[in-house]
C-alpha cells in the first residue's frame, strides 16, 4: 500500500507523460494501487484544485491538471 505522497506523485507523473486521460485509463496505467486508492486521491486533489476533473460523457471522467497547477509539489497533507 502506497503513501499518500507516493500516489500523488504516480498521478501527477503519469498525467505529465500521457496528458488528460479517462480516470479507468489512469488506474490501469498505474495497478500498484488500488482503483479506490487512485479514486480518493483524484478526488481529494480536485477538491483542492490540483486536478481538474470533467466528465464528458455519460459514463467515465478525464483527469487532468488545472492550468495554474504545480503538478511536482505534494500536497501539504500528504503523508498524514
């Protein structure tokens, strides 16, 4: 199981290399963790505006970062 830190920095790393992505698309891509573990990451991270979420389709959402984010930086609470 993964840290907070380390699962934040796995999202951010692959949403650099591959761009905005379906979250099933993000999770497969990274299966050291758990689709939960991923699913309440992003979510705690769009809440705080690290990463945007759309959802462009009836089923599914993308991922991706907001123009004004740092995507390297953790989060303040990572870890805890």
């Amino acid at each position: 199981m993964g840290t907070t830190t380390d699962i934040e920095m796995a999202i951010f790393q692959e949403l650099k290399k591959r761009g905005p992505c379906h979250f099933d698309d993000l999770a497969k891509s990274l299966p050291t963790f758990s689709w939960n573990q991923l699913f309440l990451t992003v979510d705690r991270l769009s809440r705080s505006g690290r990463l945007k979420l759309m959802h462009p389709a009836r089923v599914g959402f993308h991922v991706s970062f907001p123009a004004d984010t740092n995507p390297s930086a953790p989060s303040r609470e990572a870890g805890a």
